[in-house]
C-alpha cells in the first residue's frame, strides 16, 4: 500500500527467541497501530502510538512491546516469542483522530 | 495467500447481482463506522464510511446504511462483480477513543 511499508514480509522463527517487526510510513501520520489478524477472531488490536515516544495498549497487548523514536517508524517487539503468536501482523496509519485507518501489506510470522 | 478465516460467514452472489452484508456492532457510543475490505494475501483496504450523524452514505457502487436504534450496519454493493470476491470488514470507533474494533468478517463470493 502506498505511503506504509512493512518488513519482513514473511518470518519463521522458533519458540523464545525475539522478533522485531517493522512500520515505516512516508505520509507523517500521526496515528500508528499494530493488529493481529487470526481465523475466527478478526483483527485485534495490539498496540497504537499517538505520537514520537506515546503508545498505548490495545486488546491483546500481552507478549508485545512498541517503540516509536521517530514519526516514520513504528516497532512491534516480541521478546520470547511463542506459537501462539504466529500470526499475520498488520500495521496502519491513520492522520487524526477519528479517522479511517490505511493498512500495510502485513507480516506473515510463524513461531515452531 | 493467507486465509483470513477458515469458518467465516460467506455470502454467494452471482454477476450482476446486488450483495447485502450485514454487521452488528455492539458499543452504543460508537460513532464512527467503517467497511473494509480485504482479498487474499492483502492489507484491509477502505471502501467507505459513515458517522452516527448519518443513517446512509453512498460511494460508487456502494451504500452503507447505519441503524443506531438496533446497532446494525450495512454494506450493500450493487452489480456485483467477480473482482468483489473478498473478505469484508466492518469496524466501529467510540469518539473518546482513537481505537477501531473489527468484526469478523464476512466472505463474498461472485460466481458468473
């Protein structure tokens, strides 16, 4: 999607080890959210940051952490990750509060 | 590309016809509204939304139609085509939040 990108594309990683996913946008937003994506359950929310150093959690926060340094970039950290994590992440933008949110291409992560 | 839910409600449409999908919400204080959608291996992409100010907003081809008394939203796609076929999302904000919640999804399917 243009104006966010995400990295990497596809990850396969085992039991316990970290992973840092990443959000980077081009469009100054300053909006930013993480959502997991899981048969049955939809998209939930992880994360969100509504500015440089200001996060939030969402739903399913626990087994995640989120850093923000600077505007363009949004981090999603699993610091011992664990199968259930295995996951598509999504990351979106979104400029004020209120408004719709646009979507990156998303992370495919599995953890054996 | 990923399965975004392997026991998703579907709906069947042949070309040409119109496709109706429906969607509960469940916060009374949810104002804002938005349909997604999202095809295989993608990012949930924005078709439209709508305000609790507002019971129906047209787009081209699309209608989304907002009853607050029983917290229902509809999407309704007119002509339906096969580049419709997708997962669709509906998502509600609360104005003091700057979270969307996702439902579940509805898959659509065209057959010629």
């Amino acid at each position: 999607d243009a104006g966010i990108t995400q990295s990497p594309r596809h990850k396969v990683t085992e039991t316990g080890t970290p992973v840092t996913l990443r959000c980077h946008q081009t469009e100054n937003h300053r909006y930013m959210y993480w959502y997991r994506q899981d048969p049955g359950h939809g998209l939930r929310l992880i994360h969100y940051s509504y500015g440089v150093k200001d996060t939030d959690k969402g739903e399913v926060s626990d087994g995640y952490s989120v850093s923000r340094s600077k505007t363009e970039d949004f981090l999603l950290t699993l610091e011992s990750a664990t199968s259930s994590q295995t996951s598509v992440y999504f990351c979106a933008i979104s400029e004020m509060s209120g408004d719709g949110y646009t979507f990156g291409s998303g992370t495919r992560l599995t953890v054996v | 590309g990923e399965s975004v839910g392997l026991h998703l409600p579907t709906l069947s449409v042949q070309e040409g016809d119109n496709s109706i999908i429906n969607c509960a919400y469940s916060n009374s204080a949810s104002d804002y509204f938005i349909w997604y959608k999202q095809e295989s291996g993608k990012g949930p992409q924005f078709i439209i939304d709508i305000r609790s100010n507002m019971d129906k907003r047209q787009g081209q081809r699309v209608t989304v139609l907002l009853n607050k008394t029983v917290k229902h939203l509809s999407l309704q796609i007119a002509a339906t085509q096969p580049g419709d076929s997708a997962v669709y999302f509906c998502a509600e904000m609360a104005g003091d939040t700057d979270k969307l919640i996702f439902g579940t999804g509805t898959r659509l399917q065209v057959f010629p």
